[in-house]
C-alpha cells in the first residue's frame, strides 16, 4: 500500500508505505524528534523560572519592610498602581527619601482586609 502524504516536518509530498508515517525520511523524522525534545526542555525552563519567581515572592513575604517594586510584585500590580495606593493613603508608606519609600508588610495585609471589606 502506498499513500500520498506530507510531511509533518518539511511540509514535503512523499510517498508512505504505512499511515503511521509522518516524515518523508529519517532526516525529517531524526530532526523533528530533535525538535521535540528541545521544545519540551524550553517547557521545562520556563517552570524552573515561575517556580524560582514563587520562591522569591515567598522571600519578600517574609521581609518586614518592602519597596514599591516589591509591594507591586507581591500584589500583582504595576509599580504605577502601588505608588497611587500610597498617595491616597490606602497604603501607609515612609518616605526614606527620593525613590526610598517603604512600606511595612503588614500593611498589605490591612490593605487587603479593607479593600475586601469595600467588595461586600
Ligand atoms: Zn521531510
């Protein structure tokens, strides 16, 4: 039996013996399983990275005093948004200095029981 096919690698027209063939020669079927294990190892970097993000989320949860990039990165939000919370004084914050603000974590924590007190 033969069958008119195309490659599932090179897109080419070739001729299988078998439906179960999905390249047109071992080149094509050597590279594409090179390809797939690449892209799994790409995958597997890319968990390594959120996992050692979560860890250092954890890190920063555990720090008393937190920067603004740190209270945006914790909450999710743009450093924009962090900033105008402590303007409007939802968030209470000392000011250090120029660009030093820092906010105590446990304000996040009465932050987040008001605003969800606001939702009901
Ligand atoms: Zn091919």
């Amino acid at each position: 039996m033969f069958l008119a096919k195309i490659c599932e690698f090179c897109n080419k027209d070739f001729i299988a013996k078998k439906t179960v063939t999905k390249f047109c020669g071992v080149v094509c079927a050597r590279k594409a399983y090179k390809k797939k294990i690449r892209d799994k190892k790409i995958g597997e970097v890319e968990i390594n990275t959120d996992t050692q993000k979560q860890e250092k989320l954890v890190v920063l949860k555990n720090q008393k005093y937190l920067t603004i990039a740190e209270v945006a990165a914790i909450l999710k939000i743009s450093k924009r948004s962090a900033y105008l919370y402590v303007s409007q004084g939802r968030l209470p914050a000392v000011n250090f200095g120029v660009r030093c603000l820092r906010i105590s974590s446990l304000e996040l924590d009465s932050l987040f029981k008001e605003n969800a007190n606001e939702m009901k």
